[in-house]
C-alpha cells in the first residue's frame, strides 16, 4: 500500500482504527494487528476527505503571533527579551515594557521551559485557590505536566493536573481551562449537566475553546 510521506501506520494492540492529524501536518494511523492491509486501504479511502479538510485547515491557519527570535509569548501577551550580563541571578517582568530581562542563557529551551515551567505553578496554584473558593469547589493536588494531547484533567482523586504551556494563553483562556477541570470534580464526563454548570460559571467558554483549538498548536 503506497501512502503520502506525511502517514504514518502504526499497528498495536487495539480494537478500532483511530485517525489523528497533527498540527506539523502529519496523519497518523493507529490500526489493529490483525486487521488485512485492504481493510486499511478501505478506511483511509472513506477518510481521506475527512483528513484533507484537516489538513487544508491547518495549512491555511492563521499565526496567533509573527514572533521574532528575541521573543516570547507569555499570559496571551508578546514579550521582548532583554540580554544583559547584569541579570544573570534574576528575570524580571517589566509589564509596562513588555520586557522580560534575563542574561543570554535564558534563550536556551532547558532555561526558558524552566522558566515557564515555575511561572505556570505559581500562577495556577493562585487562580486555582481563588476560582475555587469563590464557586464552592474543592480539589486535592495539583500537578504541572508536559501532557502532549491535552491541555487539563482531573483524577477521581480530584487532582487536577495542567499543561505548562497554557501559560501562554490568554488569561481568560486559563480561566476556562482551570472551571473546565474544577466542574469535573462534580461531574467526571461531559453530560449535559456537566456543560451547563461550565456554561453558568464561563458563559463565553466556547470562544476560549475555539481559541485553543485554533491557536494551541503554536503554543
């Protein structure tokens, strides 16, 4: 079976056939060990429009920000980085400026995504606290990830957990994200009651949500 460079088959231990186009372009292929290659030929034929409009769509989409190399993108907001020796201890944030200060290490990916690593625990752990006390709920721990799939989830144990780079969204988008979780400490599935209560605490969520998945593959 000859497929386009960008595919990619996967054969594992599963029941169904999943289909996954990622925001580098690429269509990955997840089929069942014993399933016959014309099976596969069969489903990718009946899919291949679903995945061309994925793939237009993404070909197509509009930056979130032309950043520059000497920039960064945090709270929904683009930052100058500012190299100088003196701050080799320090970075500070000059709201005003939009000027994040740091020596020229901070442009090394392990310094910066340290950085934002500790930047995002601090910030969730105090937003968290607020929107939970301030709508009744109560939650266990929470954990800062480098989840490749997903933005935020919640355990049984109501350890909420989120991903580092929702950092870079805009703060209302962090708010969705954060009452998204919350909600489920009550309702763990997306029924209809669970989405009412979202849509009482945040009832322009779908425009955080369509921010995400329009602009999420550039964070």
């Amino acid at each position: 079976m000859k497929l386009p460079d960008n595919y990619t088959i996967l054969f594992k231990n599963v029941k169904h056939v999943g289909i996954r186009v990622s925001y580098d372009q690429r269509v990955r292929i997840v089929v069942p060990k014993w399933l016959p290659e014309q099976h596969i030929e069969n489903i990718l034929n009946r899919k291949e429009k679903w995945i061309q409009k994925h793939l237009h769509r993404l070909r197509t989409r509009k930056q979130l920000v032309p950043f520059a190399e000497n920039q960064i993108l945090f709270k929904g907001k683009i930052f100058q980085l500012e190299q100088n020796a003196q701050f080799s201890h320090t970075i500070e944030i000059d709201e005003e400026h939009l000027v994040i200060r740091a020596d020229d290490s901070f442009t090394e990916e392990n310094r910066q995504l340290a950085w934002y690593r500790n930047e995002a625990r601090k910030y969730f752990e105090h937003r968290i606290q607020e929107l939970a006390m301030s709508n009744g709920f109560h939650y266990n721990k929470i954990f800062i990830r480098s989840q490749k799939t997903r933005w935020g989830s919640c355990s049984k144990r109501k350890n909420l957990s989120f991903n580092w780079k929702l950092i870079k969204a805009p703060l209302s988008v962090i708010d969705y994200l954060i009452l998204h979780e919350l909600v489920h400490t009550e309702f763990m599935n997306h029924s209809k009651q669970y989405w009412l209560k979202v849509h009482s605490l945040y009832p322009v969520y779908k425009i955080a949500s369509k921010w995400l998945k329009e602009h999420g593959p550039e964070m």
